[in-house]
C-alpha cells in the first residue's frame, strides 16, 4: 500500500490538492480542496492508489455483490476498484436533483453494496445513496472513498469509512469563517449544483 507521504505526493504532483478558499458541496468552506478529476487525468498514477484503496476494502469486505458510486465523482473510482475486485459496478446520477439509477442499472433484492466515492467531507451523497439500496430491499456493506476529510463534526455517516487516505482539513460554516479564509477570493470547485 501507499504510504500517506507517497500520496499526498501524488496529489500535488497531479494538482488534485488546491489550496485557497473553497465552497464545497456540503455548503461549508475549506482552505483546502481535493480535486480527484485531476488525479484521474493521470491513469498510472491513479492505478496506484486505488489499488491500494481495494486492497483495504478486500480486507474488511469479504462478500461484496455490488458496487455503487454517485456520479460524477465516484464513477472512475468505483469502476477501477470494481475491475480489481472483480465486482459488478453502477452509478447513479442526479436527475431533479436526486440520485437515480439510470441506463438499465438496478440493486438486487438482498444483494450486499458498497458504496464507492472519490472524496467524503459530510457524507451527504453516500447518504443519498443508502436511499436507492434500502429501496431495493438490499443491505449496505459500508463506504469507500480515495480521500475521507470528514471530521467527527461534519460527518453524518454513522459507520466507518474504508479510504485509502485520511486529510484533516477543518471546514467552517459562513457564519464562522477565520479571517485569514474571509480575505481569500471564494472558488466553488464541486459538480453537485451545476444546472
């Protein structure tokens, strides 16, 4: 597996760690963001940390059936970990603004999901995901992302996170921004308002 110093190597090499004042798409500000599309641009580097990514999830996950990844940022991931664990793998994607399978994808009655992001700040996505899983009458396995930035505070996901790379970024509301964060020009890099 990749050591933390290797990948955060590889994140900047590939400019997929940004530094300034960010909104994400929980709504909550950050100086710092992760932008895996960038990662992604660089297959043989991205090859190396989701590979690492699925062998910690073939460790903790022994009976894996399906993998599911929200569009837009975890449908590279989840196919890349779903080809080296050999697992079948859909994505939904926002149609009116909720997650949706699309394009003939269904989840089995019974069947066990994991769910695959590129990055977890709050949850939010994962969490509209549980939705399409307890729909079908499917059980949820547990999430998977390459980076989890979530803190105790911002993260509504109740269970663990499989990541190939934990990032301690501190997150604030608009209400509490730091000064220093206040005199940054505002960037709102995410996909999830785009109309």
């Amino acid at each position: 597996m990749l050591s933390h110093k290797k990948s955060l190597n590889i994140l900047k090499k590939t400019n997929a760690l940004l530094e300034g004042h960010f909104v994400l798409s929980s709504g909550l500000h950050s100086s710092k963001y992760i932008q895996c599309a960038k990662l992604l641009s660089f297959p043989n580097l991205a090859e190396r940390i989701c590979k690492s990514l699925a062998n910690k999830i073939k460790k903790k996950y022994k009976n894996i059936d399906l993998i599911l990844a929200p569009a837009m940022g975890g449908v590279i991931i989840g196919y890349e970990v779903g080809k080296l664990l050999k697992k079948e793998t859909i994505f939904c994607e926002r149609v009116n603004g909720k997650f949706t399978l699309r394009r003939g994808f269904s989840i089995q009655k019974s069947a066990k999901v994991l769910i695959i992001e590129d990055v977890i700040t709050t949850g939010k996505s994962s969490l509209e995901c549980v939705k399409l899983i307890k729909k079908a009458n499917a059980k949820l396995l547990g999430f998977a992302s390459i980076i989890d930035r979530s803190t105790k505070k911002s993260l509504k996901i109740k269970t663990g996170i499989t990541s190939h790379l934990k990032i301690d970024v501190p997150t604030f509301s608009e209400k509490k921004l730091p000064q220093n964060l206040k005199l940054i020009p505002i960037t709102t890099p995410g996909s999830r308002f785009i109309k």
